[in-house]
C-alpha cells in the first residue's frame, strides 16, 4: 500500500501541475479567441481526436497490461509499438482526409475545411506519444511517465502564449500549438523510455504484436464508445445549434472535468498493480479502498465547485462565458459518477476481462446519444448536460453490477465509507506530510 501510496502522489502531483498550466493555457485560448473561435477550436481538435481514438486499437492498456504481467521484455515492447504507430499514424491520417473531403461540409458546418486538415497533423504525434508512454507505465516508472505528461503541459502553454499573444495567430495558433507541443512532447518520451528500457528492438516482434492487438482489440470498441460518450455531445451541439453553443459548453465541460484528477491518478496507478497481482484477496482489498477514496474526494470538490462555479468561470474566462454555468452544474453528478467507474473499471480490465467494459461504455452511448437527440433542441447545452449525467450515472450502476459479479464484493464496498478508512485518511496525511519535510 505504501508504494500504491508514493506512485498515487506522484501521479496527483503530476495532475496538478497539467491542471494549472492546462488551466491557464485554456484561459488564454478563451479570451482570444472569444467563445465562437472557441467553439470552432474545440470541433477542430476534436476531429483528431476522435479518429486517434479510433486508430490507436487499444494498444496503450494492451502495453501496459502485458509488461505489468511480464509477458514480454521492454525493449520488444518498445519496437513494437514504435511499428504500431507509424502504421496506425498513416491509417488515421488518410481516414481523416477522406472524412473532411467527404463528410466535412455535413458533419462539420460552420468550420472551415482548412482547419480541419491542419488539425490532423495532430494525429501521429498524439498516436506516438501514447504508445511510448504505455511503456513506463506497464513498468511502473511513473517517474517519467508523469514527467512526460507535466511537459506536454508546459509546452502547450509556451506554444499557445508565443502563436497567440505574441504572433496573434488566432484559430491557427491555438491549433499549431497544439500541434507542436505533441510533437515535442513525442520526442523527449520516446528518448526516457530509451533510457529505461535499454533502446529498442525490433525483431522477432510477432509475439508481441498478436497479444498486444489481441487484448487491445478487446480493449479498443469500450475506448471509442466511452470517447464518444465524452464527446458526442459537442460534435450534437454544433449540429444542432452552432459553434457559438459549442463554446460555451466546452468550457463548462473542461471545467467539470478537472474532477477527474483524483480518479485518473488513481486509476493510472491502480491498473498495472492489479495486472502484476496474482493474490485475489490482495486485488479485492486494494480496488474498494481506493474507490471510497476517490468517491469521498470527489464529491467534496463538487460541492466547492457547484458553490463557486459562477464566480470562478468569471474571473477565469470573463463574463462572456456565463452561460456555461449551468451545464458545468448539471454535469457534477456524473462526474461523481464516473469517477468511481473508473477505478473500478480499471479493475475489470486488470484482471484480464477488458471486453466487459465495452458492453457498458456501449450501453452508456446509446443512452448519451439518443437523450441529447431529445433534449438539445429543447434545452439547449442544458439538456446536453444532463444527457452526459444520465449516462454516467447509469454508466456506474452497469460497471457495480459487473464488478460484483466478478470481485465478489458488494456495491457498498465501493460506495461507503468504513471507520477504519479514517484511520487510514489520518496515516495517509501524515506521510505525505513527512513526504514533503523530507524533499
């Protein structure tokens, strides 16, 4: 529990640090652009992303699974992905051309052609970076996996004040900082994981190739339905209403989703532990802990937020953005929600029944899609909102159920508070308290 504890911090740690410059880089983003031009940003960006989700076949929980159960040697499994995604780069590459040219004037009304090419540079760096990331994290080095993350971070901020306060660039600088941030991002990733793993290799790579797409795969269709579920809401927005909504829901998005810190960090941790175990009694004590935690945490900075969330999008983004408070406040219940599915989630796919996951993240878009299709041309960005808590409420209810039947432990270990967690709350600030003294 000590190392789960030490790793845990040092990924929190590292969230924090991405929260503040991702944060300050958002705001940046905002006020130039205005709340259209954001709007206009974040389908661009979004194209990428979507088809990176749907390119990168689950190669990333596959790396991760497979080195934490040492089925392979770290230098294979470098080569190996370094081959995965200069493939799965050129793929998605001539997809998205092929989407734009084709589809672009429907799917994407309002957002002009030439943005949506130039976003798609976005893709092999983002793929790249994934995929060596896997590998410290399959290792358990959060070290540079976290260093990694703080960089593209600090990046993205250095390039988005250059193109945009300093070159006025726009649309174009938001886009192009993005842009050059994954791909510097890319580069210093791939030369630590060198270090770590000794280089790469890339022969008798086979081995490695078929498991990784082989749980991968499992892994890849509940990916793209949770991405969808993220997301769908936006590209539904812009179809319906248009980019001038677009932004004001994406800040309201962006702002709900720093929630998420505790759960992710928690999550990143949580899984190549549970992969490595082989004592299922040491697997059902650890997930239930964890995910109390991150529910108790979470629901307090709900609270914090819900209470302050129009002053902060004020005073961060100015009061151009006010009507994104409202469905910053309706997705909170989700965001509660979610974030104990992750942890749990994460468990499920630990134990080597990734494709459980899928069946929910399938559920949860069907539900998504079809109350947004009822709700946004009567609520407006509200009833998007509410589309995306509805489902990952029920989301988290799918995942208990599985996660019972699995575990053996009842939904209530997840959920409820314990005396002895307390006890453990009180332990855990005390070393982290000595943590600091000592650095």
């Amino acid at each position: 529990m000590s190392k789960f504890l030490r790793d845990s911090s040092i990924t929190i740690g590292s969230q924090i640090l991405r929260l503040a410059f991702g944060l300050v880089t958002s705001i940046i983003i905002a006020r130039i652009l205005g709340p259209e031009g954001r709007g206009v940003y974040a389908i661009c960006i979004l194209l990428p992303f979507i088809i990176v989700t749907f390119a990168n076949l689950g190669i990333v929980p596959a790396t991760a699974y497979l080195l934490a159960s040492r089925r392979f040697p770290p230098r294979q499994v470098l080569g190996g992905n370094i081959l995965l995604s200069a493939a799965l780069s050129m793929i998605g590459m001539a997809a998205g051309y092929f989407v734009v040219f084709r589809f672009g004037s429907l799917l994407f009304p309002s957002i002009d052609t030439g943005f949506l090419i130039f976003s798609l540079l976005l893709i092999p760096a983002h793929i790249f970076f994934r995929h060596i990331q896997a590998v410290p994290l399959g290792l358990q080095n959060f070290r540079y996996f976290n260093l990694a993350a703080v960089a593209s971070s600090i990046l993205f901020l250095v390039m988005t004040v250059t193109a945009l306060v300093f070159l006025r660039m726009n649309i174009w600088g938001a886009l192009t900082a993005n842009m050059l941030a994954w791909l510097i991002s890319s580069i210093l990733i791939y030369r630590w994981t060198g270090r770590l793993t000794g280089g790469s290799t890339f022969r008798e790579n086979g081995p490695y190739l078929r498991a990784a797409l082989k749980y991968g795969i499992q892994v890849h269709l509940g990916n793209i339905f949770i991405f969808l579920s993220y997301r769908v809401d936006l590209l539904l927005i812009n179809l319906f209403l248009d980019p001038l909504a677009v932004g004001y829901y994406s800040i309201g998005v962006v702002v709900a989703e720093q929630l998420w810190m505790v759960s992710s960090a928690a999550s990143l941790v949580l899984f190549p532990r549970i992969a490595a175990e082989s004592d299922g009694e040491s697997r059902n004590e650890l997930t239930p802990v964890v995910a109390r935690a991150v529910f108790l945490i979470t629901i307090a900075a709900s609270i914090i937020l819900y209470a302050a969330s129009n002053w902060l999008v004020v005073v961060l983004y100015s009061a151009r953005y006010l009507p994104s408070v409202r469905p910053l406040q309706i997705l909170l219940p989700g965001i509660i929600a979610l974030s104990v599915y992750r942890v749990i989630a994460n468990d499920i796919a630990a134990r080597g029944r990734p494709i459980l996951n899928t069946y929910t993240a399938l559920g949860a878009l069907a539900i998504n899609i079809v109350l947004n299709l009822i709700w946004i041309p009567e609520y407006r960005i509200s009833g998007a909102a509410g589309a995306s808590t509805v489902s990952y409420i029920t989301t988290l209810i799918a995942g208990l159920i599985l996660y019972r039947r699995i575990s053996g432990n009842p939904w209530t270990s997840v959920l409820l508070p314990r005396r002895e967690d307390w006890s453990r709350y009180r332990r855990i600030l005390i070393s982290l308290t000595k943590l600091r003294r000592c650095t």
